[in-house]
C-alpha cells in the first residue's frame, strides 16, 4: 500500500477500506508515514468526509493504537460521560457519586490539563488530601466496593489520536466532523468504557458554537458508539452561558455536594439529571431514562448521594468533613462585588472570556507549568434572562490578590445588560438516543 495512492483515493472522493484505514493510522503511529502525507490525507479527509463504516474503523484503530484499559474485573456494566468542554462545568463531579449511588459504576480516569478551571483531578485536590495516585488493584477494589474511583491518567492510551490532532491543530483540520468524532470516541474506548454518554455543548462558550453543527457532530459520535459495540447517547446543551453559578475548583466542589443535596442551582440539576439518567439506563439499572430519573431524585433526597460521595472522598485520603463543612474547603483571602452600572435584564454571559477572568484569578491553568489556586474564583449572581438593579452585584470575585480592576473590566465586558426583557435560553435542545 503506497500512502500517496490512499491520499489520492480520498481526495478523489472514494471510500478507505477497513485494511487501509488500519494501515495508515498503525504506520503513522510508528513514524512510518511522514507528517506531511497525513497532513494532506486529513485535508483530504476535511472536504470528502467519511462514510459511517471508515468512521468506526479509524476510531477503533486509534484505539488499538497504543494502551487499553481493562475494566473487566470491575462488575456490571462500565459507564463514561464525555462533555465536549464548557465554562464552570461542575457535572462530573455530581454525577460520579449521583449515579454510583443508585448502583452504576463509575471507574473514571482523569487528567489535569489546561483551562478556565482546572480539571477533575484539581477540582477534587480541593479536598485536603484526596489523591488519585492509587494503584490499578486498589483503583479496582474501590470502585467495586463504593461504585465510585478516580484515577490519575497512566499508560499510552491513544498515541495516535495524540499525533494526529497535533497535526491536524497546525493543519487547519480539527474542523472536521469525522475525525473530531473519532477522536473523542476513541479515548473513551481506550479508557474501558463499555456505554458512554456524550453532553456535547453548543453556543458561544462551546467549542461547537453552532446547534447544527453540534447536533452532526453528536450523531456522529453516536453512530460511532453504536457501530463499535458500545451504546452511546448524547445530549445536546447550552454554553452560551457558563452552567450553575460557580467556576472555580473549590467554589465548584461546594457546588457540587450542594446539587447531591438537591440545593443546587437548577440547571446544573437539570442537565445531570438527564445526563445521569442516560448513563443509569446504559448500565441497564433502569429500562426507561423516567425511572432512572426518579431514581436519582430519590438518591438526591434521602442523602445516598452524599453518602457515596463523602466515601468516595475518604476511602482516597480526602477530608470528608467538607461535606458537611464547605467551610473547610480552601477560602480566598479577598471577596469582591462586580455591581452593575445600570439598571436592564442579563443579555449575555460570553462563557469563554467569564472562564478566562477566573483563569486570570489563578483558577485555571495559562500553561501546563502554572500552579492553581483552589480557593480563587467566581460566583455568578444573575443568569441569562435575569433583572438587575443599578448597584446590585453581578459576580462575586473570590480572589487572593488585593489588586482585582483587570479582572473587573474583563467581566463587565463579558457581561451584557439590555434594557428590554431577555429570556433565558433553553438548557438542552435535544436528546440523540440512537444512531
Ligand atoms: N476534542 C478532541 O478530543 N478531539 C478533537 O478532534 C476535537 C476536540
Ligand atoms: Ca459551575
């Protein structure tokens, strides 16, 4: 097989076969297709598509690739939720000890990586002592004895999905909806997930700014799934506002165990509600996303759900007192309001730049060397839709630094009154339950 026969096969609009497929993605991983035929392969690839057939089979050779996790030693059916990326996305942290409650298993590997907030993993270092170093046995264990584990990313998973969209960032590729799809599968398979549910947002702080474009590319991602072996469903969501009122690390974590009691803010309820019901009906606990539902109101209630998550947070060194004392977890030095300048209704909270003041704050990470500040962040007073008065505060900044005016002029420009009456856009557009 000559790569540059391949190339011009797609170019010229034709199907790859599964041995081509396979073929190219193990040779590039071992350095033996040189960057730039690919480059003009993904290229290619970015105006001809990719039929269903080559989308399952590129994903699944990314896959073989390099490490695959093996979950099998864990009972029932493995469960992962994959959020497409938003601003103060607090989810994760719900649903893992939310679903585990009502019985599913949730064996969740975590990263770190750059962004408004930090991660999973920082997020729950929040907790004094929590780490997620842990070894694969006692990872195991734990997530059969409590339902519920995080573990600290390891091994080789996916080195061609690294490669590739490395290249396709320098490219002008990433844009494609067969190869995004693909990528983002293909590191949740790796990862062990036998069903997976996919929250893909939509709207200014998304990295799918358009609904259509969303909705294609959650069905592709579905499809995929499906195709593989592993059922799929996704949720289509709003980020064109950051989700609940907190983004920060510990400011997300008290949100967090808030919305387990059943006090958090309604639409972060909402959307892990939803998102949770889909993953209690893949790991067959319920057979409609109704029942499941009601399960895991019922968790919210009867305090299961915070259960699990204070043994979730012990059981790997972390102070569960948090639970019950938020007031444990790291505080800012500083607070500070953001009053509103005039009187009007919430026109618009443009996520990314709101994500971008908390980084500002030391909430996120700028590079990969930065450090974070657990404690610093922002609190959200008013929605989308919502009244203001002149004066009344808009954020409130927690900060460990005194000097907080470039933060401010940030969020007074992300933050936009109208004098007319907005209303509030929906939180889900739409459920993609099958393929
Ligand atoms: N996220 C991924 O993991 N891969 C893509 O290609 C795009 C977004
Ligand atoms: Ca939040």
């Amino acid at each position: 097989m000559r790569m540059v026969d391949l190339i011009e096969k797609k170019r010229d609009g034709h199907d790859l076969t599964t041995e081509e497929i396979q073929h190219i993605i193990k040779e590039y991983t071992n350095g033996q297709i040189p960057d730039y035929q690919m480059s003009a392969l993904t290229m290619a690839i970015f105006f001809k598509g990719m039929d269903q057939r080559e989308r399952a089979d590129l994903t699944m050779a990314m896959v073989e690739s390099g490490d695959q996790i093996d979950l099998s030693a864990i009972d029932g059916i493995k469960v992962d939720k994959h959020s497409t990326g938003g601003v103060g996305d607090t989810t994760t942290l719900v649903l893992g000890p939310l679903v585990a409650a009502v019985g599913v298993p949730v064996a969740k590997m975590s990263g770190r990586g750059l962004g408004h907030t930090g991660g999973t993993i920082d997020k729950l270092e929040a907790v004094k002592g929590f780490h997620v170093e842990i070894e694969n046995d006692e990872f195991i264990r734990l997530v059969n004895e409590n339902k519920v584990a995080v573990i600290g990313q390891s091994g080789n998973l996916t080195p061609a999905d690294k490669s590739l969209y490395a290249l396709r960032d320098v490219t002008a590729t990433v844009n494609s909806i067969p190869l995004i799809a693909s990528s983002i599968m293909s590191k949740k398979i790796a990862a062990g997930a036998d069903a997976i549910v996919l929250d893909v947002k939509t709207g200014a702080g998304a990295f799918m700014k358009d609904l259509n474009d969303s909705e294609e590319l959650a069905r592709a991602m579905v499809s995929i799934g499906n195709n593989v072996g592993r059922n799929t469903m996704a949720v289509i969501s709003d980020m064109s506002q950051p989700l609940g009122y907190m983004i920060g690390n510990a400011l997300e974590v008290k949100e967090a165990i808030d919305t387990l009691k059943g006090e958090g803010p309604e639409d972060l309820t909402e959307l892990c509600l939803t998102l949770g019901s889909f993953m209690v009906v893949l790991a067959k606990k319920a057979s409609t996303p109704q029942e499941a539902r009601e399960m895991l109101k019922k968790a919210m209630e009867d305090g299961s759900a915070l259960e699990t998550f204070k043994l979730f947070l012990s059981s790997q060194g972390g102070d569960a007192s948090v639970v019950d004392h938020p007031e444990n977890l790291p505080q800012a030095a500083y607070k500070f309001d953001l009053p509103a300048k005039e009187a009007g209704y919430v026109s618009e909270i443009i996520a990314d730049e709101v994500g971008t003041a908390a980084m500002w704050l030391g909430a996120g990470r700028a590079t990969k060397d930065s450090v974070i500040d657990l404690a610093v962040g922002l609190e959200l007073k008013k929605k989308i839709g919502e009244r203001v008065e002149e004066g009344e505060s808009l954020v409130t900044i927690y900060a460990n630094q005194e000097d907080v005016e470039e933060v401010k002029a940030k969020l007074y420009e992300s933050i936009l009154l109208s004098k007319d009456k907005v209303e509030a856009p929906p939180l889900i557009y739409k459920e993609i339950t099958e393929g």
